[in-house]
C-alpha cells in the first residue's frame, strides 16, 4: 500500500494513526490483569474506526 493510501485511511480513523502491535498487546494485558468482571464481551481495538 502507498504511503498516501496509508495516510489517507489514518486521517479517517478518530485516533488519527495506525494501530501497531503495542495497542494489541496492551489490550491483552488489560484482559488478563486488569479485571475479573468483565464476560462475554468483544473488545474493538480500532482507534474509534467503528464508530466513526
């Protein structure tokens, strides 16, 4: 994908970037660390992307 394609789509999502593995990383360890309350939940990791 060009840069300006990947630029493009980053402008259109809320957060204004690319997602990178550290976003996903930090979503699973909230999972697991962070509570013991939550279930049957589906958890976006989209930089606000859906509700855009």
């Amino acid at each position: 994908m060009s840069r300006s394609a990947r630029e493009r789509i980053a402008r259109r999502v809320p957060l204004g970037r690319w997602g990178s593995p550290q976003d996903i990383v930090n979503t699973v360890l909230f999972l697991i660390e962070g509570t013991d309350f939550m279930t049957g939940s589906i958890v976006f990791v989209d930089g606000g992307q859906l509700i855009a």
